[in-house]
C-alpha cells in the first residue's frame, strides 16, 4: 500500500521588519545624521563620536549650511546644539524642517552628553530651565514655542 502524502508545512509571509543587528556591528551603523554646531571643535568631537559608532555624519556651522544639506527622508536623526544659537534661530530652523518632512527626528544637544527633548518644544517646561544664561535661554525657547 501507498504511503499517504506528507504534509507540506504552510510558510507564511511575516512583514519586511529589518533584522536586528549582529553582535559585532554597531546599533547606529547605517544610519545617517546632520551635525549642526556652531563651534568647531565641538562639532568635530560629536562627529567623531558618531562616526566611530557608524553613523555617517554630514556636519554644519549654521543653519544656512544644514537647510542646504537637508533633503526629505536622507537623515535619521537631525542633531542641533541649541547653545550657540539665538532661540528664534533654533526654533524656525526646526519648524521649516518639520514643515517639509514631519517625520524627520530630532535632537537637541546642551552639553554632554544631555538633550533638551526629542519633540521639542512640546515636552519642555519652565521647570527644566536651569538656572543662569542657559535658564534664559530655555525661557526664551518656551516663549517662541
């Protein structure tokens, strides 16, 4: 007698998810940011951090610089040092990138290795402000937001 058929096991198709990283490459690799500090020295530091994690970093001075180098949907993450920069500066450097690309993600770099918020200005608050310039510098970012 014929054997009956075997069972052909049903192979369904999970969605495209990007599979996790190897252990030995880095969690950034492939991914791409925009620097945007004003010091030199600084930008170069941050850069070489983030370069050394894999990320490839494109890097500017100013504002003029980063609108220049910022196209919809080339960068992962957006990093702005908001401590050389005049609020206003900041704030419609922000809203102009946000306006074209919503999605585009940012950082917000005060120091090291601190951020002010991932969406601001909407999770900030008066009482994050410290105190001194930087206090009233953060003061104003909440006023023009």
């Amino acid at each position: 007698t014929p054997l009956p058929p075997t069972p052909v096991a049903h192979i369904s198709r999970c969605p495209p998810y990007p599979p996790p990283p190897l252990r030995s490459r880095p969690v950034f690799a492939d991914k791409t940011g925009l620097l945007v500090v004003r010091c030199r020295s600084t930008r170069e530091a941050r850069a070489a951090v983030l370069l050394s994690r894999g990320v490839d970093v494109h890097e500017a001075e100013e504002f003029s610089s980063a609108c220049f180098l910022w196209l919809p949907h080339l960068y992962d993450l957006v990093m702005l040092d908001l401590r050389r920069y005049f609020p206003g500066e900041a704030l419609q450097f922000y809203e102009q990138i946000r306006g074209r690309d919503s999605g585009q993600r940012f950082a917000f770099l005060m120091g090291a290795p601190t951020y002010l918020s991932s969406t601001w200005p909407d999770e900030v608050t008066v009482a994050d402000a410290s105190r001194g310039q930087w206090g009233e510098t953060v003061k104003s970012f909440l006023a023009a937001a």
